[in-house]
C-alpha cells in the first residue's frame, strides 16, 4: 500500500486518531497549518491526498489545533471538556456541557503529552478530575500513573511519557489507555513515511518527531 494511499485512507476513516492526523498534516504542510482555519485545511487535505476527510477527522484536527496554538485545554474546563470528547469519540461537545469519563481524561491527556509538552492544570480542571476520579472510587493515593502529573505544580512530560511505556494495566483505565496506544502504533505502522513514529513521540520527544520530517 502506497505511502498517499495510506493517508487518504486514514484521512477518510472516522477511526483515525487525532496523533495520527496530526502528524499527517504537520508533515505535509508543516507548522503554519495550525494558523489556517478548518474549511483551509479540509480543502488542502482533499487536494493533496485525493482524500474526502471525514468529519471526525476534521473534528480531531481542530481540536488538536485547539491544543497545540492556546493553553485552552490545561486552563479552561470548557475546552477541557471539549477537548477530551472530541480526542475519544470524536464527536465535539463544545456548546453543551457533555461529561468526560475518566478513561477519555486519560486518553486525552495521553494524547496532548505525545503531541505537546504539558503545562501546569488550573485549579478549576484540576478540580474537575478530582471530582470524576473521586465520583469512579478513586482516592487520592490510588490515582492511574496518567494523572500523577497532571497535579503537579509544573508537569514533567517526559515522566508521563515514560509511566505510558509501563502500564502495568492495574485498572480499567490503564488498560484503555494501553489499547488505544496500540491502535495509534498500528495506525502509523500503515504509512510507510510514519511508521515508527509512535516510538519516536514516546521514547524521546516530539521536538526530535519534527526535526526528521520533510515539509
């Protein structure tokens, strides 16, 4: 399978995690893309890939250009909120209040940590993941490897990159989190141009991720 196949493909399927499209785009156009509004981004995907991206994937790619321009996600529970529900399902939530589970705050948080380094959680979000932590039975000392960092005054990505590498899958949480890296390793393993890059993103840093890409 061809390496443009591959991304039209990805592009088109509303299973495509937000990493993935990301990387795609970030590759291709570079950084600036993260200045253009979606309907530009819709237009150069469709032109450069032969590809009709799927309203998820658009979905995701604005929510990742959420994560990556502004400090909305670690800020405001609003974008918080919107956030993690447009990373897990997809689907965006930002003008009704729709509830985040603790899985899709983990995974979530897993995504931004492997596309951004992570910058300290307001006390409102903070509060909000104490609060749904608490709501699943969780206390204080029990809290998944995800969210160690998240309390910290200042987060250490690395060491939350590091803690991914060895899930132990004590829980619910850290198993979902560990099934949905093995989907984002698939996923990159079937275009040629991005295979590995799951490992690069973990192992070391998506500032190395960057320098390697051709624009």
């Amino acid at each position: 399978m061809g390496d443009e196949y591959a991304k039209q493909q990805a592009l088109q399927s509303s299973e495509t995690l937000a990493t993935v499209v990301n990387a795609i785009v970030r590759q291709h156009f570079g950084d600036e893309a993260y200045e253009w509004d979606p309907a530009t981004v819709y237009l150069e995907m469709r032109d450069a890939f032969k590809a009709e991206p799927s309203a998820v994937v658009m979905d995701r790619w604005s929510a990742m250009q959420v994560v990556m321009t502004t400090d909305g996600f670690f800020r405001r529970p609003d974008a918080f909120l919107g956030i993690c529900n447009t990373l897990t399902s997809g689907a965006p939530f930002f003008q009704v209040f729709d509830p985040v589970t603790v899985e899709e705050a983990a995974w979530a948080i897993t995504e931004v940590s492997l596309n951004r380094e992570l910058l300290p959680f307001s006390y409102p979000v903070r509060k909000y993941i104490r609060t749904i932590l608490n709501q699943d039975g969780y206390t204080e000392s029990e809290y998944p490897v995800i969210f160690k960092e998240v309390f910290k005054v200042k987060p250490v990505t690395p060491e939350l990159r590091e803690a991914l590498r060895d899930l132990s899958n004590k829980d619910n949480v850290e198993a979902y989190v560990d099934e949905q890296l093995k989907d984002l390793v698939y996923q990159f393993d079937q275009i040629s141009s991005l295979a590995g890059v799951d490992d690069l993103i973990l192992q070391r840093s998506t500032d190395e991720f960057v320098s390697t890409m051709e624009v």
